[in-house]
C-alpha cells in the first residue's frame, strides 16, 4: 500500500491536501515530512500545566495549523478541540482528548516516516 493510501486508511484526507497545493505529490510528501519534524519538536504532552496553559495552548495551535494546512483530519479535529477547551479554562478536558489522539498521531507519524525510509 503507497503512503497516500495507508494514510487516507488512518483518517487523513490527503485528496484534499493535495487539492490545496494544486496536486503536487512531491511537495505534500515533502510537507508530511515537515509535519513530523514539528510534532517532534512542539509536542504536546497530556502532562501539561493546568495552572498556565499558555505553552500547551500554543503547542496545541501550532499543531493545529499545519495538521489542517496538510488535511491530516482525525489530528486537525483533536486539537482544534483541545485548543477550545484550553481556552475556555477547561484543562482536564483537553488532556482526555490529547490522549485519545495521540495514539491515532503516533500511528499517523509513523506512517510517514516509514514511508520515507
């Protein structure tokens, strides 16, 4: 199975992450590429500070933006969540969705990474 295809299999809508950069593979496997060198990097941890969400609210928006930007769906609406719940003085909640999705983002990363192997 191509890494499109084991994507779309793990929820991403790569039909429309390609439709955003006019269909150019190359550049949205260079962009998933990408995506996994910035989760690494701003990784979000459900043992977050609840006292000051300032660092998991940022975290959480950058991942948002790019896993949106890349149509990486089940990522985009996980954090899109926990980023209303942090706002909201909600800091319990989002961490029971941060742990629901970070399995379903490690299978995702892994994905990628194998396949660019």
């Amino acid at each position: 199975m191509s890494l499109f295809d084991e994507l779309r299999a793990l929820g991403v809508d790569v039909d429309d992450g390609l439709k955003r950069i006019m269909g150019n593979e190359k550049l949205y496997t260079k962009l998933l590429g990408s995506f996994v060198k910035m989760i690494k990097g701003h990784a979000l941890q459900p043992d977050f500070d609840t006292a000051d969400c300032t660092e998991a609210i940022e975290k959480a928006h950058a991942i948002k933006g790019t896993a949106g930007n890349l149509s990486i769906t089940p990522v985009y609406e996980a954090y899109t969540e926990i980023l209303n719940l942090l706002r909201t003085g909600k800091p319990e909640e989002a961490k029971a969705v941060l742990e629901k999705i970070l399995p379903v983002q490690e299978k995702i990363l892994a994905c990628i990474e194998s396949n660019m192997e």
